[in-house]
C-alpha cells in the first residue's frame, strides 16, 4: 500500500492534470458532453499507455545507453524540478511545450488532440517518463511491479475524472483557484525532484567512500 500511494503521489503530482484543465477546456469549448467524455477517455488511455511503456522499456534503454541509476535520478529529478518551477512561476504552459509552433498548429486545428498536445507533452512529459524508468529499477519483484501499474491505472482514472469534469472545475474554483492549487503542486513537485537527486549524490558520495 505504501508503494502504491507514493508512486501515485509522485506521479499525479507531476503530471498535475489540474494544469491541463484550462487547456483542455480551451480546446472542447464547443463540443458536447458526450464528446467532451470521449476526448477526456481518450486522453487518459494514451497517457496510460504512454506511462507503462515508459516504466517496462526503462531497463532495456538503460542498458542501451550505458545509463546508471544515479545518473537518471538526478536527469529525471532536474526535469522534475524544472516542472515544479514552472508551475509556481505560471509558465506552466510554455514548459510543457505549449508555445512550440507544431504544438500550436495541432491547437489551433483541435485534430486529435487527446494524443498531442495533451497527453504528450502536457501530461506524460519527460518529467514523468523519467520517474517511471526510475521506478522501473526500483521497483524488481513481480508484486512491486503490479502495484505500479495498479498505480498508473489510477493515475489515468484520476486524470480522466478531472478532465471530464474540466469545465464544471473552471466554474467553481475559477482562473485564481486552478493557478492556486497548481503552485501548491508545484512545490511538491519541486521536493520530489530534489528528493531525487539528493539520493543520487548521497549514493553516488557512499560508493566513492567505500572504494
């Protein structure tokens, strides 16, 4: 239970699906509900999949690249901070690659848009991918590894449930609230990033010491 409350914790919180609701809005503002459920279904499945791809390919890109662990940490727990930042700094959007021209143009189409831009790069980022490739050499046993998955299922559950009811949230919690409640996640994504790589260094201090 408590593998599976932190890797979602960690998880959520990076992906911040809150931060996405005024895009997603933005973007099905004249669709219907029944179409809004559809795009909200679709989005959450490919940011699912995306998520465990990421989490069973981390060992073989691993190997592949001649990456250690402690090396990945401390990529994966800078990009998590970086998001973190972005999110307390409210430019959230641009970080995620919002402001990219091929990004834009898929926006402004509204083509299929439940893969790109919002699933990649908005929600299953780098950021999140990095800290499933972690997991993936954290997290060995056979039972480990199904309360992982069970956590990303749930992930993509909650995300789901947010963004179907994206424009119900924008009503009630309006502009300020969303952007309040994205700066507290922004601090807990930024701890979960220096939590990285502060155990990288320490594990990376401990084996220069015994050598």
């Amino acid at each position: 239970m408590d593998i599976f409350l932190y890797v979602f914790a960690a998880l959520f919180s990076v992906i911040n699906p809150l931060g996405t609701v005024p895009v997603f809005v933005g973007l099905t503002s004249d669709e219907s509900p029944k179409e809004r459920g559809k795009t909200s279904f679709l989005t959450a499945v490919n940011v699912i999949v995306i998520l465990t791809i990421s989490f069973f390919a981390g060992t073989y890109l691993l190997d592949f690249f001649g990456i250690s662990l402690n090396a990945l940490r401390i990529a994966g727990g800078m990009i998590i901070v970086t998001s973190g930042f972005a999110l307390l700094t409210g430019t959230f959007s641009k970080h995620k690659g919002m402001k990219n021209k091929r990004v834009q143009k898929d926006l402004d189409n509204r083509e299929k848009f439940s893969l790109t831009p919002l699933a990649i790069p908005m929600l299953a980022g780098p950021g999140s991918i990095s800290l499933l490739i972690t997991f993936n050499q954290e997290y060995s046993h056979t039972k480990e590894i199904l309360i992982v998955v069970l956590a990303v299922l749930a992930v993509g559950a909650a995300t789901y449930f947010i963004l179907k009811s994206a424009h119900f949230i924008t009503k009630f919690l309006g502009a300020s609230g969303i952007n309040a409640i994205s700066r507290i996640v922004g601090f807990i994504v930024i701890s979960i990033g220096v939590e990285y790589i502060a155990t990288a260094v320490v594990a990376i201090l401990s084996s220069i010491q015994i050598g």
